[in-house]
C-alpha cells in the first residue's frame, strides 16, 4: 500500500527562475515563450498560472535527453510529497539520499502514543493464515503498548520496536527534485513491489512528466 498526497510543485516564480537559468549557457534569454496567464476568480481577485511555452519546452526535452550533466534545470524543478507507505518500501526509498529530505513520524519517539490497528499495515497480498499472525503480533504490540504506558519502562518499549513487522505504514512528507524521479523512474517502473509501480504511475501523471519518462508530451 501507498499513498502520495499533498502535492506541491514549482511556482510559476520559481518556473520562471528555472527557465532563465536553464537559458543561461547559450544567453538565450530572448528566445523563452513561457508566460504568465490570468483567470478572474472574482471582481477583487485574479489568480495566475504559468503556461510553459514551446520553445522552452523543446529546450527541456532536449537537455532532458542529453544527459546528466546537461539537464541540470532538472534538479531545481522541486517536487513535495506527503507518502504513507509500508517500511519495507521506505527501506529501498532511502537509498536515494542525494537530492531528498524527509521529515518522518516517528517511531522511536510516538510509536506509543496511538493504539495498533490492522489498517496500520499493508497486508492487502497477506493470505488468512498471514493475517492471523499479524493480528496476533498486533495483539502483542498493544499489550506492551499499554504496559509501557504505565510503567514507562524501556525494555518494555524495546519490545515494541523489535516487534514491529516492516509492514507497519509510515508517513514522511518528502521533498525531492525531476532529476531524482528520473532515476527512481528508470530503476522502479517495472519493479515487483507494488508500491514502486504506483509511485511510477504518479510520477506519469506528474506536470511535465515527459521529461522524466522520455515521452512525448
């Protein structure tokens, strides 16, 4: 199981930052066609959103296809993202370090504070005699929750930690950048996880998502 939610993107000021220094190498300043569009919410407000032009968008993709060390516009694209996903996922999700940060509920420090229920983990490919033994785990991960509620002792919370099945949902709200999702995308799109193909599935569906994916627009 995941969930991506909350996502926010590049602002059309930060777009317009991206595409000038995208445009830097050659000063190409004059050929940028990206803009600015307005639409009237009401008599007192208008909000703006940006439409990347043509000519900018030819130049993307063909730094996009050159390479690395070429698309460098790509690691200033930010992409934010609040994922709830199994531990098991977020094991490999963190062998990516370069161009990510997270900020994690915690385990260590609140992983008592609410009660365990089965909808806390993925277990939606478990068969019943799997679930059973999660059920029973999760039976005994309240019991030392509750004991450690009253008595604060640490071996009891050492209990919990140790117990705790890689199944249990996790949510971290990420920042990460295209050139990262590049990557993530050529290395995971046919992974066996589940959780990898639905992320790869959202990254498609991501603005622009062409230059990641090497589509056509």
């Amino acid at each position: 199981m995941i969930k991506l939610e909350h996502v926010v993107l590049a602002s059309p000021e930060q777009m317009e930052f991206i595409i000038e220094g995208m445009r830097n190498p050659m000063n190409s300043w004059e050929k940028s066609d990206s803009e600015y569009l307005g639409c009237e919410i009401d008599e007192t407000d208008l909000a703006e959103w940006f439409k990347l032009g043509k000519n900018d968008h030819s130049l993307m993709q063909c730094l996009s296809y050159a390479g690395t060390e070429h698309r460098k516009f790509m690691r200033m694209m930010p992409v934010y993202v609040r994922i709830t996903a199994p531990l098991y996922w977020w094991k490999e999700f963190d062998t990516y370090k370069v161009g990510t940060v997270a900020n994690s509920c915690s385990t260590m420090h609140k992983i008592q504070a609410k009660e365990f229920k089965l909808e806390d983990f993925s277990h939606e490919h478990m068969d019943i005699a799997s679930e059973t033994c999660l059920e029973t785990t999760i039976g005994y991960l309240n019991l030392f929750r509750q004991s450690f509620l009253e008595n604060h002792d640490k071996d009891i919370w050492w209990q919990i930690i140790q117990l705790l099945p890689s199944s249990y949902n996790q949510t971290r709200n990420v920042m990460m950048n295209y050139e990262v999702l590049v990557n993530i995308y050529k290395s995971r799109k046919d992974h066996k996880l589940d959780e990898w193909r639905n992320f790869c599935k959202w990254i498609e569906e991501l603005p622009y998502s062409e230059l990641i994916t090497g589509g056509v627009e």
